[in-house]
C-alpha cells in the first residue's frame, strides 16, 4: 500500500535538493485539485529526459505497492505504462502515456496511489525546458471527478508526494543518487 510521506519528510527532502524548487497547490476544491513542481536541474535535457524515463531509479520505494521502486518502468511511447510489478505476476498501473514530445513533454493519464480506487481523472504533464545553466523541469498534476471524500482532504498529502518524487528526480539526475 502506498503510503503518503510526512510534510516533515518533504520538508527535509525540498531542504537537501541541489537546485532551487518551486511547488504549491495551485488550485483546490471538494471536485478537485491542481499541483505544481519546478525546479532548475543542472544537467542538459537530453540526461533529464533519460532519466526520466527510469523511475525505477528515482522513484521512492515508500511510494510504490511493491514497496520498491526498482520495479516501476516508464514506457514512452503510444499507450505506454507508467506500470510497477507486484509479486505473482501482478501489476499495477499508474498511468498510461497519452503524449510525447522526447525532451520536451510527457503527458500522463491516471489517479496515482490512493486515489486509484476512486473515479477520478488525473493528468500529469512533465515540461523540460532548456534555461541557462540546464533544465527547468516542472511537474503540473490536475484531478477531478468523484470521490467519496473531498479531493480538497488530500491535495496537500498527494502534493507532498508529488514534491518528493520531483526532488528525488532532480537529485539523481545530478547527483546519481535519489
């Protein structure tokens, strides 16, 4: 089961990324919710795209069903899985890609962790950008739909989540370490 880190947690992890973020809830209501990440990554696109595309090594265990991230994989490519492995040949699916725009945009359709069981859309648009000194890298995640709870409960723990796994990609990406 996915758990949902600590605002201590975040802090910490926000505290010890090597390039400077910027993150908020950008919008919020009972129906749904908008998050926001960007960060300055020192490293030229082609490496932020690459990494990317290997959540396995970036990806905090804690945040997965698994409970380790080596078994997430990211296809980028039509239809393709934001998918993780599960013991006894389980599976479970994240997010689909809906679009792919290689070092520029990934787009990527689904209720990530808890709001899974719930019917909810959510879309995470991924943006590099080439800015002088490297990459601004952004993280933009809207939900909406039906819940049994009001969304506005859990954007700050989802966004809390969503802050973490941005500053773990931008850390390994310079760093090579999560």
């Amino acid at each position: 089961m996915m758990r949902v880190a600590t605002s201590a947690g975040i802090a910490m992890a926000l505290a010890t990324s090597v390039a400077p973020a910027w993150a908020k809830v950008a919008a919020n209501a009972d129906t749904g919710f908008s998050i926001s990440h960007t960060a300055l990554v020192r490293a030229p696109l082609a490496r932020v795209w690459a990494a990317l595309l290997t959540p396995g090594k970036w990806w905090s265990s804690a945040h997965s069903w698994s409970q380790d991230a080596a078994n997430m994989t990211l296809a980028a490519k039509p239809g393709g899985c934001f998918c993780e492995k599960l013991p006894d040949g389980g599976f479970a699916e994240h997010a689909r890609v809906i679009f792919a725009a290689p070092r520029n945009r990934l787009l990527l359709s689904g209720a990530f962790g808890p709001l899974q069981g719930e019917a909810l859309t959510g879309t995470l648009t991924i943006t590099l950008a080439p800015t002088m000194g490297g990459t601004t890298l952004t993280f933009d995640y809207e939900v909406g739909g039906y819940a049994r709870f009001p969304l506005s409960s859990i954007s700050g723990p989802v966004d809390s989540v969503f802050a973490e796994q941005h500053a773990r990609l931008v850390r390994f990406v310079e760093t090579g370490k999560p």
